[in-house]
C-alpha cells in the first residue's frame, strides 16, 4: 500500500510499494496482481494444476481470457464451433481446452464467437481493463505492452500463472530502475517501431536485463497510446522485466469512456491518484540512457536477433570487421541463415512476404499508417508481383473499426490480403507460416530463426516500411512515398473507437449449469498442500558445451510444439531446429545428436543471454524432459532463469572464463557435477572445484523441492487484509460481483464486468 517512504521515488518504485503485501529480508517480496490476461498456450497446464490440487481462480473479476495464437485467420463467415473450424489438432485441441476451463473455472471470456476476441494485449487496453498504477500479468512475454499506461505489467511462465490464478500474487524481486530518455524532434518517416528498434540496437537484447525501463522524454511524450505501446511491447526484447511511460492527458483521454474503466465518482479518483503516478524530481535510476530523436532514422533488421539493425539506407554489416569474436561469429551465423552477403544494401533485398500485425503493430493507427503508404503509392498502386501482404487486425473490433473508416477497400484494391485477428504470422503457430529460405517484412517482435516457420527469414519493420516493401517487392526507404499530394486519393475516414464499444458490459445470465461448478466454488486449501516440485540437490553426468550467445526460446523449443497440454513430452522438441535438417529432416551434428551428450544432464553454454525471448515455460519443460537439470552460462534472460527454478532446474551463472574452461571439459567428455548444498561445481581429473551463487530463497525451494503456491497460502491472511485496504482505496479495480456485490447467474457464477 501508499508508501510513507519520503525520498524521491521512480515511477516504478511507486507501483512496487503499493503492491507489495509482504517482504522477506533477502528482498523477495510477496507482491499483489491487478490484472491477469489468459490465453490458450501458457495455461492449459495451470488449469490443471489448480484441478489437481483442488484450488479455485481467486479472483475470476481480476482474470481476462482469450484466443489468439492458436486461431486461423481467415474468415469467419462459415464459422459454427472451434472444433469445426481449427483443423490442426493440437491448436484445436488448446482452444477447446481454454473453452472448457474458463467455463469450469468462471472466466470472463472472449471467444472466437464474440467480436471482442483478439490478441491479448490489444483486448486489454481496447476494453479498459488496463489502467495506470495496476500490476498485469499474462503467460505471454510481450504483457510488457500494458506499461505504456504507467503500469507495472510482465510476461510470467506457466507455473506463475498458476500462482496467480490460486493466490492471485507472485514472488518476485525488486528489480533495477532504468531510464530511457528520447528528446528532439524525430525526422518525417520515423516512427515509434523505428525508435525501439535503434533502442535496441544500441542497448543490445540483454541491455535492459534485471531492469524496469521508463521510456521518458519530448518523443514519448508526443506519442500517442498505440505508439507507446509499440515501444514497451519490445522492453522484452532490450531483455527488459518491463517497460512503462509515466500517464498523462494522452492515457486517461485514450481511457476515459472504455467498457471496463471506471466511471462517475471512481473515474475522479482514479484520475487523482493517476496524476500521482510520474517519477519524482531527484528519484534515482540504476542506468540512464539519452539519445537524440534526431539520429533515429527508418530502421529494419538483417539479422536473427532484434539487436541486428541498420538504417534502412545502410548496408549488410561485413563480420571481418568485427574484432570481438563472439559477436563475429554471431553475425556470420546470422548472415548464413538469413542468406545475406556482407555489404549488401539494405534496400537490395528482395522479399517474398509482407505481414502487418501482432500485438506490436496491429492497432488502427498502425493500420491508418500502412494504408497511407499505399495512397501514397498512386491510384494503381499494387502489391508487387513477387509478394503475399498479410494484414491481420489486433482484435475484432480494429477490425470492424477499419472497415467503417475504408481501409480494408484500400488494401483489399491494392492487393493485400485481408484477414481476421489473431497472432498469426508473428509466430506462425496457426497456418500463417513461411516456408523454408522465404523472406518476409514483418511488423512483429521478433526476428528469431524459425520464428515465422522453420527455414523462414524476417525484416522487422514499422507498418509504414512494411507497406512500402510490398508495394516495392523489397525494403524501401518510406520516405520516398512521403510529401506525395494525396488530395486526388479518396480521403480516409476517420471513426471514433468508442463507436464500437457496444456490447454490454454485463452480458446476459446463462441459464444452464455446468458439471464441476463445484471447483471454483471451494475456499483455499490448507497451507500443508503437498508439493509437485523435483528436489535439486546434486546433478552429476554428462555436460553439452553449446558456443552460442542469445540463445533464444524459439530456438529451444520451435513454436510447433507449444501445442501441448500437458508440461511433459517435449524431450524429442529440444533444439529441434538444430538437431533436425529442416529440408530432409535427418539427424544433423549438433551436439545433442553426439555420443555422449544425448545423455547430458548439464548444458554449459559459453554465450552470453541464455533464454532470452518468449515467456513460455516450454524451453525449460524441453530441457528437462531430454535430462539437462542445469545450465550453465554467463547470463541468463531473467524469465527463464525464474521459469528453470520453479520446474526444479538449476541455472548457474560463472564468468565468460569459467564457462569456457568447463565446456573444454564437456568436449573432452569429462562429466561435472553440480552441488546446490555447497554451491560449487566439480570438475574431474583433480581440477579445482568453481564455486556459485544462487538467490538463498530459492536455493531453499530447490533443495527441499517447495511449491511456491503452498508457502503462498499461508500468507493467507496477509492477502485477505490487503484486497480489504485496496477495494478502500482503489475500489474500480474490482469486478461487479466481488466481496458481496451482486453476482450475475452465470453457471458458475461468473464474475463479469
């Protein structure tokens, strides 16, 4: 709650203390969750956990649930059922597993019937349920999109959303303040995808790693909400916990009137307490950053890692001249699989696909951007002949939006393919995918190798420069479609959001009941509720040496095999690109495919950033079930070190000296042993021991194999009395139907807005 604390605070700080409910003395602090997005991947296997230890949703009024990854794109017109509509089994299988637990659980629910349904973090600020000052969650690393409202919001692994659907808390600790700050005018042409991306290429992926970044400065401030969002979507991927952009006139008159934001009397004293939510004078920041608008110009990535950009007037990087070796290797690996030679020029590289969307830029003003270009293009501007341009809308209703304003006659006349919402190519875990050696401008997040189909090439680029490059047939400077007279072009519309914020915000009572209502009707379970976490306690055998740096989660574990139910299974999964020739799908040489090592029980990777990327637990559920229980590696992603902690996993950081000389020995096929008691690792042949350091509080959980859930609950009270304080203080922040308000006849009781 409100700190008494007096020294000048961070906005951060701010959102930290009034959500912290308990504090241990090492600094781990039980902390409160405001708002939870699901969707059907990360939370199959947390459904089941809360069935198998007979726990209900705490607060289904606080919970949002969705499909979006899963879900085919194309139209709906014929659409009866998700199990008629979705032929690839496993995705189908993950969509009705959503369906069923939401039902059995009380979830509010956006499904593929309900013209809300759309990518999580497009449907939660669109709907008011994002609001300033909150904590949000979702099984989902890009939840770090929320923070453009002055949020505290991240992307957790599935265990944690399991944590948070029982307790409606996590474990966390505090991380580090950083500030970004961006002042001066930008030039014509840049827009806010241009800015993260050089961000990122400055600051590297792992730049923001153990920090909350607040994007501050003349540029953020003059953005608009959609364009802030953009920026904190991509925090992840500078290795960020989060980003967040203090609110201001911009947030609350973007919020003011949306379906789920408060109203009245509590709109007054959301106001006033959000007016409160901006770093003070004199706050200190861990790391500052300043840059000049002025030296951002339209930028795209030529590389497999959202660090690899260039200005789109520049050219291939050559890795000759490069003199650090690692990243050398790292860029001729990436030039090999992208099929790039050095020195090439950026606007010479031809593409086969298009694709404007994902939760990064799918929003109407990216829309208005990109239909823009395409006036700008001519009367008879047409995709180039070598192109497929996908447009896929970020939710239902930026769908029917852009439709009322004429911008789907615009691109459907221009050639571009107009779709439905969902996720779609960002990940290609539905049937939008490139095919091998394909190569596509792309709107999305990510650039991984594999990333948008096994074998397929991404350009990271602004919906502008995406639409530019299709009508083009390659990348192109945007700024050569800019200053063109547009008075003989039919003029876009422009409509209001809030004429399609129709639907009712309690939707009508359900009359049937469902089987096992009983579930979400139980109160918490005892405290003693036995633990499923493995004990670590010593691991020897066979160590894997990897000499990769940003390891990526797609590279773990390939999106194909997400479609699980179950955490168990993916074993075969594990590097599965690597290990399998994505032509001829035979076994290559890498080095999980070499005796001894497809019996490792250790990875020492000697790259920096292992794990980073993607929020799902799958990566480290992959390792696990092949029988690698610890890795070791100079740094790691900080989701993926908590997600390899709460699946009974070791990871263990050593100096960049340390984790070569243990990989010399896994290439000589000496095992190690790795002893969480004594915090060291062994080596053979009489060579010295290298001693490590883990969080004291989790080494305690691992060596005594503790679920984090059940020591949750018996803070119970704790909990108890601050939702009791925060409905007196922040009382829009809970659902119709919470703490005694009428609850509408819903089967379950579900808890409705």
């Amino acid at each position: 709650m409100p700190s008494p604390v007096s020294k000048p605070r961070t906005l951060y700080d701010k959102i930290w203390d009034d959500h912290v409910i308990d504090i241990q003395d090492d600094g781990l602090a039980l902390i409160y969750i405001d708002r939870h997005l699901v969707h059907e991947v990360t939370s199959p296997q947390a459904f089941e956990g809360l069935r198998n230890a007979d726990r209900a949703v705490r607060r289904p009024d606080c919970t949002l649930a969705t499909v979006d990854h899963n879900v085919p794109t194309d139209s709906r017109k014929n659409f009866a059922s998700v199990q008629s509509f979705i032929s690839e089994p496993d995705s189908r299988a993950q969509c009705v597993a959503l369906e069923e637990n939401v039902k059995e659980f009380g979830l509010t629910y956006f499904g593929m019937t309900d013209r809300r349904q759309g990518i999580v973090h497009i449907i939660g600020p669109e709907q008011g349920f994002t609001l300033p000052g909150i904590t949000c969650v979702c099984g989902d690393s890009h939840t770090s999109t929320h923070g453009a409202f002055g949020s505290l919001a991240f992307g957790i692994g599935t265990s944690e959303v399991e944590h948070v659907l029982a307790t409606q808390t996590l474990l966390q600790k505090k991380a580090k303040n950083m500030r970004i700050t961006v002042d001066g005018e930008l030039h014509e042409g840049v827009t806010s995808k241009d800015v993260v991306l050089h961000i990122i290429g400055l600051i590297g992926t792992a730049g923001g790693t153990g920090c909350v970044i607040e994007y501050a400065g003349s540029v953020f401030r003059g953005f608009s909400m959609e364009a802030r969002m953009s920026v904190c979507n991509m925090s992840i991927e500078a290795g960020a916990r989060a980003g967040m952009v203090a609110p201001d006139d911009v947030t609350f008159n973007y919020l003011r009137n949306r379906p789920l934001a408060p109203k009245g009397e509590a709109w007054d004293r959301a106001l006033a307490y959000w007016k409160s939510l901006k770093s003070d004078e004199g706050a200190n920041f861990d790391v500052e950053i300043n840059i000049r608008a002025e030296d951002i110009v339209p930028t795209v990535t030529w590389g497999t890692s959202p660090q690899d950009v260039a200005p789109i007037t520049g050219t291939v990087p050559d890795p000759t001249l490069i003199s650090d070796p690692g990243r050398r290797s790292s860029v001729e690996r990436s030039l090999k699989y992208m099929g790039l030679t050095p020195k090439t020029r950026i606007e010479d590289i031809v593409l086969d696909k298009v694709f404007i969307g994902s939760c990064t830029n799918s929003r109407i003003e990216d829309l208005r951007s990109a239909a823009t270009i395409v006036l700008a293009a001519g009367s008879g501007a047409k995709v180039a002949p070598n192109i497929h341009a996908m447009i896929v809308p970020g939710s239902g209703l930026v769908k029917q939006h852009a439709e009322a304003e004429g911008l789907d006659v615009i691109f459907k006349r221009a050639g571009f393919d107009w779709r439905e919402a969902g996720c779609s190519m960002c990940l290609g875990m539905n049937p939008d995918q490139l095919s091998p050696g394909e190569r596509c401008a792309s709107t999305s997040n990510r650039n991984f190798e594999g990333r948008q189909g096994a074998g397929g090439r991404t350009h990271l680029v602004s919906p502008a420069m995406a639409a530019a490059a299709a009508i083009k047939g390659r990348l192109t400077d945007v700024r050569k479609f800019l200053g063109v007279d547009l008075s003989s072009s039919a003029n876009m519309k422009v409509a209001s959001a809030f004429d399609f914020f129709t639907d009712p915000v309690l939707p009508p009572p359900e009359p049937e009941k469902l089987a096992q209502s009983e579930t979400s009707s139980k109160g918490l379970p005892p405290a003693e509720t036995p633990s499923s976490v493995a004990k670590f306690t010593v691991v020897s055998g066979i160590a894997a040496p990897l000499h990769i740096e940003n390891v990526d989660t797609d590279m773990i574990i390939p999106k194909q095999f997400l479609k699980t139910l179950k955490r168990t299974g993916l074993a075969n999964a594990l590097f599965y690109t690597l290990r399998k020739d994505p032509h001829t799908g035979e076994d290559t040489d890498f080095i999980l495919n070499r005796a001894p090592y497809g019996q490792a029980k250790i990875l020492v990777c000697t790259g920096k950033n292992f794990g980073c990327g993607s929020s799902r637990e799958h990566a480290p559920w992959s390792l696990n079930d092949f029988g690698i229980r610890c890795i070791i590696a100079p740094s790691f992603a900080d989701i993926f070190r908590n997600n390899t902690m709460q699946n009974g996993m070791l990871p263990v950081t050593l100096s960049d000296e340390e984790c070569r000389a243990l990989a010399e020995d896994a290439e000589a096929g000496l095992e190690l042993e790795v002893d969480l008691e004594k915090q060291e690792v062994r080596r053979a042949n009489g060579k010295p021991a290298i001693a490590f350091t883990t969080d004291p509080f989790r080494r305690h959980c691992l060596l005594n194999g503790l679920d984090d859930i059940a020591l949750t609950l018996q803070k119970v009270g704790a909990v108890e009395k601050f939702e009791q304080r925060r409905s007196e203080l922040w009382p829009w922040l809970d659902g119709f139907g919470y703490k005694g308000k009428k609850i509408p006849v819903r089967g379950l009781g579900k808890m409705d807005w």
